[in-house]
C-alpha cells in the first residue's frame, strides 16, 4: 500500500535521452505540473554544483528531477528542500544496509565518497516571482569501478558497496514514496521536522572545514546546523558566521 503513495501524488515524465533533467525542467517550467518526476536513462550533459558536470554512469542510475511549483509557504524553505531529499535519500540507503554521511548542505558520501547528489535550480518569472522549483538528484547505483575512479572526486555506487546488483525502479520507487510522506509537513513545519535525522548523519560537526560562499571561502570549524538549516562556523579569530548556503569544499 505505502508503495503506491507516490503514484497518488506525482505524475511522473520519463524522457529517453536529455542533456539534462534538470534543464529540461527549467525550460520546460511553465508547462510541469506541481509535483512532477522527470527522469531519464541515458542523460547526456548532467550539471553538478559549483559548475560541476555530473558524469553518466550507464542506464542502470537515476538521473532525476521533481518539478515544485511555489506557495508563499514553500519560499521561506525552499533551499531547505535539498536537505528533505539529501535524509530522505540516505534513509533509504540505510534500507541496504550502508550508512552514509552527510556534507552539508546536502553531498551524501560513504567512506569520503560520493555516492549521490543534488541540485537544485529555481526559475523566476518576468514578475520577479519564483515560478518553480527544479530538485534534480544523481544517484550512482550500479557502476564498475573503474568507471566511478574516472570521476573527478572521491566516488562510489550501491552496488559497489553491497556487492549486489541494486534494481533502480525499486530503490526510486523508496525514494519518491518518503519523499511524499514528509513533503507537507515539511512545507509547515520545515527543517526542524528533520534536523535531528540530518544531524545524526552529518560528518563536517567539530571539525575544520571551508565553505564556499559565491565568491567567498570561510574557514573554521563547524559547530552546529540552525533550526533553519544554516551551517554555523567559528572561525581562528572566534567570530561566529552563520551560513545560509554555500558548499563544503
Ligand atoms: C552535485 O554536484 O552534487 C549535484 C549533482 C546533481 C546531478 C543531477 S542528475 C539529474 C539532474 N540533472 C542534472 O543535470 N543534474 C541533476
């Protein structure tokens, strides 16, 4: 029965070949519904964070996007939304018995390697208005080695770890269903709902880390993650930062 949650929620596009979900959504943001799920096979031309590629790993890993559209509600939290999908996604990996970490904002990584990433990417309308939201996520899931060490960072995939071919329809299927469960409450009550699960898994507290903020890098050690999800860090000369987005390099 929870199996098919997702299935009464989202409506689902499947595109044979693209250069990128996530693109594909961008330009296409005025005609996606609310709650949509693109996804393809065989994506061409992945974008990362930090104008990183997302390389293609062969038909057997998600290259996904879901399409949001925005409520005044959903504005406040919306870049928290990368972190729902970063604990919904390392749950169910914990379902295949490996135990990632999470980076923030939202890397998730087994062992310092990547194993699964997020994008999101907002479009904003001639009003000035967001006009939607595009969650786009890469999953390595069935991969040789030799392809995850041409990346060029630390990687790994599921079935690497586990050592068992992973069925993708299977693992998306887990994925989108917690996804639906948590999203309303979340539009209410927003990180709070998930702060302790996100974390129990994080891997940068009390340590020394450096944060990438548009132009700017911050050093120091990382102390907490805020009710609103901002990372904070005290830097060598003791003075606190809040940081409300960025990446850990
Ligand atoms: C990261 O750099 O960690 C984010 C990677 C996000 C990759 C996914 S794959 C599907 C979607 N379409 C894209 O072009 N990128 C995201």
């Amino acid at each position: 029965m929870l199996l098919l949650l997702y299935n009464l929620i989202m409506k689902k596009l499947y595109l044979d070949k693209i250069d990128s979900t996530n693109k594909y959504c961008k330009d296409n943001i005025y005609n996606i519904d609310d709650m949509t799920f693109v996804y393809t096979y065989n994506q061409t031309n992945g974008r990362g964070r930090l104008e990183r590629k997302w390389t293609y790993m062969g038909k057997d890993n998600i290259y996904a996007s879901i399409v949001l559209k925005p409520s005044k509600k959903m504005k406040e939290i919306y870049s928290n939304l990368t972190q729902l999908l970063c604990v919904v996604l390392t749950e169910v990996f914990e379902e295949y018995g490996v135990f990632p970490k999470i980076k923030w904002p939202n890397d998730i990584r087994i062992n310092h390697k990547k194993i699964s990433g997020i994008l999101a990417e907002g479009v904003i309308n001639s009003d000035g208005n967001l006009e939607g939201l595009v969650l786009g996520f890469g999953v390595n899931l069935n991969t040789g080695e030799d392809a995850v060490y041409n990346i060029d960072q630390p990687a790994t995939s599921l079935n690497l770890e586990t050592g068992n071919v992973i069925d993708k329809e299977v693992f998306l299927k887990k994925v989108l269903n917690r996804f639906c469960l948590l999203y309303n409450r979340f539009i209410e009550e927003g990180f709070l709902l998930i702060r302790g699960d996100y974390l129990k898994r994080a891997e940068f507290l009390n340590k020394e880390v450096a944060v990438k903020v548009f132009d700017k890098t911050y050093e120091g050690t990382a102390t907490d993650v805020t009710e609103n999800g901002a990372l904070k860090l005290t830097d060598k000369n003791n003075q606190e930062h809040i940081l409300l987005i960025g990446d850990i390099l």
